[in-house]
C-alpha cells in the first residue's frame, strides 16, 4: 500500500494496453485496515518482504504472497501493519485470457493466490520480486513474467467483438439497452453474454466504473481542501448528493467522508488496489 504525501514511492507505469503498473511503499503509517473498493478492473498483487492480509468473507484471514483479485461489487479488507510493499498490477478485464488463460468471470469474486491460477510461474514470480535489490528489478520481473504469460496463451480464445464493444460503452456510462440495440442483440442476450465473460451484468459494471471514477475524484478534491459531493455528484452523473451517498456507502461500506477522514487523510488512498485513475486499454490481439 502506498500514500500520496508519505514517505515513500509511488508510480503508475503503463505496460502494454493491458496493464498499469503501481509501486506501493509505505511505511510510518498507523497499523488498520484499508477497504479494497470496487474497480471496474482485475487486481493483481505482488509482495515483498512480507504477505498481504485480507480478511476473508467468513471472517478469518488468508496471506497472500501473489494476490489475483476478480472483479468485485462489494469492499474488501485489507490489514496492514504500518510497513507494507510491493507491486500493484491493475489488468483489463479483457486482458485476462490473454494473460491468464481463462475469462475474467472465473475470477470474479474471488482473491487467489496467483499460483493457483497460473501455477509455478507465479512462484517464480514471487521469489524475483522479493529477491529484487530494486524497484526497476522487481519490476522487470514482473514484466518477463507478464509477457512470458502472453505469449503461453497466445492463441486461446478471445470475447467477441460484440462483448468487447458493449464493455467498453457501458464502461463509459452506456446504458444496457442502447447498446443491446448497438449491437443488434436483445438486452436479456447482451446480460448473459456480457456476464459469461466478466463475471457481472453489465449494469453492475457500469456502476463499479462510475464509482471508481466518482472516489478518484472525491479523494483528489479532499486533497486540495475543497471537498464539494454535491459537486461531485452532478459532475458525475448521480441525481443528487443523496444518491451519491448511498451508491458510495452500498459499493465501500461506509460514508464517503467517513472513507476520506480514516484512508485519504489517513494516508491509505494510492495504496493496495488504489493506484490512481489509470485505466488499461483491452488487449489488441
């Protein structure tokens, strides 16, 4: 986890059209929790020195060394002892056959160990990044790795043209029947398509997409001192404060600024699956 304004690193490198890339450590921070929010992308974590700890949904807790996260429409938890770092990978859902050899719907709601997904590679990983001297060397680990997967799964299966176009429009605020009737399907056909692949209807993906972009923008703001929701809210499409606060407390858990007071001023925004507002392109090939 890493915070803007603490001692510490932090950057967000574009890898492909694919991934985004986040360098997190943090350190003089209060031990707690941080909530793992909802993303309209996949989450993949890669640790050093020490283990990522989510609470798990039956209430005990698992340690991850590599952390593979699907999509998700409720908030995680992740503990943190004050020290903590690693590597962020931020994937497009439409990147995970191509990295990963399955649909994102296969991950969603769940958070694996990476070698359960991808197997002994994902060990090797681990131990690269761990044994990295540097940031540029733990990070060209992760790039050897990444593309070494590319190339294993190179030739699988890719989501339709129709599936691919309707993420990214309902990503970008489409509703679900304009882009059924832009595709020439029914909207009942779009919904079991479109989940097949991601593992949400896309209803919900447009949701978790809204709100990603909407709590960027409440933290940067919050950040400058001049918090506005309601600002917020019409700025991004909710039809008042109101409805802005109870999508933000149904998708975190929380209020909005219960969430600013205890992570952005607290210093846990920019941390494990919080790597700023860049958005992954879908692979190409």
């Amino acid at each position: 986890m890493v915070a803007p304004g603490t001692p510490s690193r932090s950057h967000t490198v574009p890898m492909g059209r694919s991934v985004t890339r986040h360098v997190y450590d943090v350190r003089d921070t209060p031990p707690g929790i941080h909530r793992a929010l909802p993303s309209p992308f996949l989450t993949f974590v890669v640790t050093v020195d020490a283990p990522l700890r989510m609470v798990l949904p039956d209430g005990g807790r698992g340690d991850f060394r590599a952390c593979l996260a699907g999509l998700h429409d409720t908030p995680g938890t992740i503990v943190h002892p004050g020290h903590q770092r690693g590597i962020q990978v931020s994937v497009h859902p439409l990147a995970a056959r191509a990295l990963f050899g399955l649909p994102a719907a296969a991950l969603a709601g769940h958070s694996l160990e990476a070698a359960a997904v991808i197997g002994r590679i994902g060990e090797e990983l681990c131990d690269r990044v761990d044994a990295g001297a540097t940031w540029s060397t733990r990070l060209a680990a992760l790039d050897d790795v990444l593309a070494r997967l590319r190339r294993t799964h190179d030739d699988g299966r890719r989501a339709g043209d129709e599936v691919r176009y309707a993420w990214a429009r309902v990503h970008d605020g489409g509703s679900v029947r304009d882009v059924a009737g832009e595709v020439g399907w029914s909207p009942d056909h779009l919904s079991r398509r479109f989940t097949a692949e991601f593992g949400v209807r896309p209803s919900v993906a447009g949701r978790m997409a809204r709100f990603h972009r909407t709590r960027h923008e409440i933290a940067r703001r919050a950040g400058l001192g001049r918090l506005d929701l309601a600002g917020v809210a019409a700025d991004h499409g909710y039809a008042d404060q109101a409805h802005l606060a109870r999508e933000f407390r149904a998708l975190a858990g929380c209020s909005a600024t219960r969430w600013v007071a205890e992570e952005v001023h607290g210093g846990l925004v920019g941390s494990v699956q919080d790597a700023g507002d860049a958005r992954p392109s879908p692979l190409t090939a």
